[in-house]
C-alpha cells in the first residue's frame, strides 16, 4: 500500500502527462458518463472474466475492457475510460487508454465487515468476513449464487463460470472469506477469487460434498475428498439423530470411501461424514440416502401435443402424443391407488376436470388415504367437486414478500405398500385446468419406484406438517421455511433420477450444473426464462464449448427480457418465442435436454414445475426431477423438434432413415459414439465396416444378427472428422450408409 500511495502522489504532481489523474473515491462522486483518469492497483485477475477491480488509498472502481486481459493481481495501472452503471455496479467503460505502471506489488488489506456492511462505500473493494457458514452443499456452480451466514447476518457469494472454484466442494465448516464486494442489480455479493480466499479454521476441511456410490437394494458406499490425508469415518442412521453409530473407513486417505451394507430396498438413512487429522475433525452436513427399489423403474412420458417421431432414435420409443387424453391417464393412475394418495397441486379448476375429481372421489370411498395440498392463492373451484371429508391444506398466503406459490403439480401413490410394484410418482408441468390438460404445451411424467415414491412422500409430508392423514398447520413448512432432507439420487432400476425440490435445494444451480454437463447438444422449452446465470451458462456452453443449443420460450415479457437477448444473441435463430398467432394455448413445459443423441456423454432431461426464475429458486414450492436416460431425453426431443419446427424454427438434425436401406446409423453427424441397427436380419453373424472415401476399411467388427436388431454401439472410436461409409455383410446381406464424423 506504501508504493501505492507513493506512485500516486507521484502520477499527480506529474501534470505535464497526468493532468486529469484523480482519486478513484473522487471518480466514484463523477456523473455517469464523465470521463476520468484514475491509477490503481489491480487486485483480481482472469477469474472474473473480462472485468477486472482496482484500488487506491481512497477506494475500488471495477474496470470492464479486454484491453486489460493481459493484467493479474498486483500489478498498478492507470487507466483513463468513461464512468457508467451496470445493473448499478460503478464501471470504467470504454476504456481510452490505460498503461502498466509497476508489477508485483502487495495487494491492499482487505477491509474487515460483516455482512450487514457491505455496501455501497466498499463497492469493488477487497473485504474479509469472519466465521462464513454456507447455507448449501455441494460444488461450487459457474455463474451462481451462494448465500451465507456471519454471525446472525446473511451475504451472497456469488461464481462466475471462469472462475478455479467451480467444481469445488462449498465450505461445510467455519471460514473467513475473502473476496471483492460487487453489485448486480439491488444486491451487494461477494466476489472471492480462488480457493485462497476461502480459509478454513480446521487443518483438515472436506473439499467435495459427500456422495452416493454404486446404490443398490442393499446398500451403497459414501465418498468425499479432503485437502489433507485423515482418517475417515461415517455416523449414521435412519433417522437424523443417526442412531446406528458409526463405522471406520480408511486411515490416512484423502480420498474414503465406507459402505453401508446389508439394507433394506428403499430403506432411508442419514449420514454425516468426517475426516480426522490429529486433534483436527472436520464434519460433513448430515445428508439422506436411499437404497434402491424392487420397483420395476417403469418411466412413462406423455405430452399433450404433437411430437415428431421422426426423430425418434431407434434406441428409444416414438414419445407418446395423447390429445385430449390427459385427464383420462390422470384417472387411470389414481385408479390404481389401494393405500394412500397424496396430492399437491397449484392450479385445479372445475372446468373439464370432472375424471380427475371422481377417480379422486372414488379412490376416498373405497378406503385410500387421501390428503391434498393446493396453493392458497388459488380460487381451485375443482376442490368442491370432492368428497367435503377428504383433507386439504392451503399453502400461505402471507406475508406476500415471504411466501411465493405452492407450484407443485405432483403426486404419490402408495409409497409405502409392501409390493414395490405399486408405488408411482406423477410430476410434469401439467396443472388441472381444461387448457393445460387439453390445449397448452405440456407433459405428464409417470415413474414406477418405491425409492422415489418415498422421497416424494417425505417432502409432500413436510408441507402437510406430519405423516397422518389429518394435516398439522403448525407443523406445516411451504417456501423459504423448508429444508434440504431428501434424498437427491435415486437408482430407479438402473437409470439414475435425480430429485429436487425448490426453495430448499437451490435447484437453479442444479440446472446451471445441467447446462454445464451438454459436450454436444442442448435444448429447452420453458415457460419463463428470467435468469441471467442460466442465460450465461448456455451462452458459455455454446460459445466457448461449441454445444449445438436451440431454445424456445413462452412468456411475453421475454421478449425484451435480458435473458432472452442474451440467448438470442449467442443463439440467433435457434432463440424462438412461441408464437400465438399460429400456435393455441401457451408454452408451459419447463424442460431442458442435454446429448440426448450422444451415448457416451450422459444424455438426460430435466424436468417439473420450476420456472427458469428466482421467484422459483427462492419462494415457491416446486419439484424438479433429472431423468439421466437417452430414452427419456430423445422422448422429449421428439416434442421439442415439433415445438421449434411449428413455431419457425429449423433445428439441426439429420435425417435418420433412408427409404432405400435397412440400416439406421444415430446420431448422423456423429462425434465420439456411433449407434446402428437394423430390423429383420436374416445372417446369423455379420461385418461391420467403416471404410473412408478412398475405400480403406479403417474399422472392422463381427457381431450377430441377433446384436443388429437389438443395437449396436461403437464409443470412444479413433476416427477424425470427415464422411465415411458404413458396410454391413452377410451371406444374405449387404447394407451401405453414409456418416459424418463432426
């Protein structure tokens, strides 16, 4: 700081070349659009991108041009550039000019403040707070924000996608946090730089969240890492109280990893994970598990609208368009309730809903357990075509800046019958009015499994205040009252789902995670996009990853929303509105697809009732499932290629099947794994040949007849880019297709 203020005293009394050099604290109180000449010591580097802060004796000023990427840390410049406001964060933009004045210079002592402090005096300034809690677990996302507590008072984190943090486990112990104070919008948040900003007060801290492995029906294995060797141990039990006891893992290992064995299918438990280093322990959050189910893990998805199945990979099903069949599958379901029907529902009208109300009526008389919950806010004129002794509670209205909606639209059948093939859990996007169910983009999502079933019944079971069949109000939880208890990964007969629920599970930042898996292809369909991390996400997927992305969007306001030109601006054609000019009803899907053409790189769809909003993440109640199923994501797809296409749109895809050959080659392009099948094989063994233009045979495999019909799949293959030929030979066949390797 010394050769700093020394610098400066003399860059201003050198008016012969600095005539114009002022305070950065005296360049703060100039007008928005005034031109200013300020020197400063830079104190963050690449991970925030093309931004950078800097700081004199009097203050900081964030500095927004790629002109300084060349910067780090240290190094002291002067810059002359325009004042401006951005989302109300003070910048210097344009930059006229800057020069690079010394380097490796000690930054200044960060500014000690409690959450509560941290405005507008100390904008773009280095700042410490003491004894940090993270409010969630789990790995730090790009472009995502992360609230903590200090001592009563709450702050935001907040991670660009450039930063070395993201993958990195959030903090489970007491810290003290470093990092530069920003502004977006009407809120204050802390920017830390890497991981040295974050100091643990334990020797040993656990660097990734503790997580599931190989979950089966009888039992799964806990894994975590930690910065240092320790020995690791695991207490547990099917409560949180974690009743079991504990058991031993590895000694000396950064990474453990302890089973739990000898369990029942479905059965819950509670975990927390510490490692110990010395008279140093450091402690996990307590998080629940489930084992798996004997449940048949039937997924069964229907929409309500068009699909084109043309598109349909011949390693899915063509994705089931039922018209006006919605309420009747609706029934279908809830006739099959012998035990227990929980519901929760937003929007359940009495118009055309009259199926739905009598399988729910029938189900109370023949002896179901029925208990609903429907938002408050709602007038839900269906509830009065119900048996008057069936029990409903209402969400909370008040106090209006607290509560949002109860949005959910889900429910659980017979969670806990001892026949695992009776449990099923509804989601989707579909509330109960005659045009979501009829004339409104949406889907209903049916899944055949106990593990899930339960997870369900656990979090419908937190907002009805018990698990009796009269529901306990002052036991009730809805919006920013609930908590992160359920179980997130579920093995549902061997597809992985994961489950969310909203406010309590931060699930923005599981779908930022989800755009951040796509390596090849990402779509989605939803009915508000607000969110600029998301919209960042994408963008970064596209731009910086080359992910082929296509979006479609419904709400008017996003039109001219920042979201929605951010994404066009990457996306250009590929951002549509939907156009209700052409198109009856409106957009209500909340869905994201990722690589569902691409076997090798986890191909999944995400889904619910959660809005691409903080309203969403932060009030409402609503529940959101990640189906990891190249099935599912291709089902969705099929729904997706009809929306964009009807709406103007012109997704890329190829064709998939050629008139004059049995052989249907997928994805086609193709990059890193190739399916192919056939039907109707009449060679018991076959050769499968990739031969180049030039007709070199470059890869050469024998496989059955019986292996075609049923699929076959090359991964991790070592062909570049470029068209090769794919023959398949037998003594009664002789199959040609062309691919292209991208």
């Amino acid at each position: 700081m010394k050769k700093l203020l020394i610098l400066c005293l003399f860059l201003i009394t050198n008016h012969s070349v600095w005539s114009q050099l002022i305070s950065i604290a005296d360049a703060r109180l100039q007008p928005a659009g005034s031109t200013v000449t300020v020197s400063g010591i830079i104190t963050s580097g690449s991970e925030f991108g093309t931004i950078r802060y800097m700081q004199d004796g009097t203050g900081g000023i964030a500095v927004f041009s790629s002109a300084l990427s060349t910067t780090v840390r240290g190094d002291v410049v002067t810059v002359t550039g325009v004042t401006s406001q951005f989302q109300n964060l003070l910048e210097i933009t344009p930059v006229n000019s800057w020069s690079l004045q010394a380097s490796g210079n000690p930054l200044p002592t960060p500014v000690v403040l409690t959450p509560n402090q941290v405005v507008e005096n100390y904008e773009s300034m280095l700042v410490q707070i003491n004894n940090v809690n993270f409010s969630t677990t789990g790995v730090f996302q790009g472009n995502a924000s992360y609230n903590f507590t200090s001592n009563g008072e709450t702050g935001v984190v907040y991670i660009r996608s450039s930063n070395p943090l993201v993958g990195t486990a959030i903090p489970t112990s007491n810290i003290t946090l470093y990092g530069l104070v920003s502004q977006f919008a009407t809120q204050y948040q802390i920017l830390p730089r890497d991981i040295n900003d974050l100091v643990t007060s334990s020797g040993i801290a656990i660097t990734t969240t503790p997580h599931p492995l190989n979950i089966t029906n009888n039992g799964f294995f806990v894994a975590w890492n930690t910065n240092i060797p320790g020995d690791a141990f695991i207490r547990y039990g099917n409560t949180p109280n974690l009743e079991l006891g504990s058991i031993a893992g590895g000694t000396g290992t950064t990474s453990p990893v302890i089973a739990i064995s000898g369990t029942d299918a479905s059965e819950l438990f509670y975990v927390q994970a510490f490692s110990v280093d010395g008279n140093d322990t450091a402690f996990s959050a307590v998080k629940s598990y489930i084992t798996a189910s004997n449940s048949t893990g039937i997924i069964k998805t229907y929409f309500n609208r068009p699909v084109d199945v043309n598109v349909a990979s011949p390693f899915s099903n063509t994705a089931q368009y039922i018209s006006l069949a919605f309420d009747d599958t609706l029934k279908a379901y809830i006739d099959r309730a012998i035990n227990t029907l929980d519901i929760a529902i937003y929007s359940f009208d009495a118009t055309n809903t009259g199926l739905i109300s009598a399988a729910i009526n029938d189900a109370y008389n023949r002896g179901v357990q029925v208990r609903i919950v429907a938002d408050g806010g709602n007038a839900n004129a269906g509830l009065a075509n119900l048996n008057p002794a069936i029990p409903v509670l209402l969400s909370p209205t008040t106090p209006v800046s607290y509560y949002g909606i109860m949005h959910n639209k889900f429910f659980v059948i017979d969670a806990d019958h001892p026949d695992a093939t009776k449990p099923v859990v509804m989601s989707g996007s579909t509330n109960w009015s005659s045009d979501q169910l009829t004339v409104d983009r949406n889907n209903l999502v049916f899944i055949q499994d106990q593990s899930l079933a339960k997870v369900y019944e656990m979090e419908f079971e937190e907002m009805w205040g018990g698990s009796g069949a009269q529901p306990v109000p002052a036991n009730s939880k809805f919006g920013p009252d609930k908590q992160d208890n359920t179980p997130h990964e579920i093995n549902v007969a061997g597809t992985l789902v994961e489950s969310y629920f909203s406010p309590s599970d931060n699930t923005n930042n599981q779908i930022l995670r989800t755009i951040n898996s796509a390596n090849y292809e990402l779509y989605f369909a939803t009915l508000v996009f607000t969110r600029f991390d998301l919209a960042y996400g994408v963008e970064e997927r596209v731009d910086v990853h080359g992910v082929y992305a296509a979006g479609i969007m419904d709400d008017s306001t996003n039109g001219s929303g920042t979201s929605f030109l951010i994404m066009q601006g990457v996306m250009g054609n590929n951002m549509l509105l939907f156009d209700h000019a052409s198109q009856p009803g409106i957009l209500h899907h909340k869905y994201l697809i990722v690589d569902q053409a691409y076997f090798g790189s986890d191909p999944l769809v995400l889904t619910g009732s959660h809005n691409w909003s903080s309203t969403a993440n932060l009030r409402n109640d609503e529940n959101t499932l990640i189906i990891h199923s190249q099935l599912q994501a291709n089902q969705f797809y099929q729904e997706f290629h009809n929306l964009f296409n009807s709406n103007g749109g012109a997704v890329g895809v190829s064709e998939l099947f050629d008139a004059t050959t049995n052989l249907v080659v997928y994805p086609n392009p193709a990059t890193t794994a190739i399916g192919m099948k056939m039907n109707d094989v009449k060679d018991e063994n076959l050769a499968v040949e990739f031969l180049s233009l030039d007709g070199k045979v470059v890869i050469e495999k024998s496989v059955t007849g019986q292996q075609m019909e049923e699929g076959v799949r090359f991964e991790n293959h070592s062909l570049s880019k470029g068209v090769y030929v794919i023959r398949i030979t037998g003594k009664l066949t002789n199959e040609v297709r062309k691919v292209v390797i991208q």
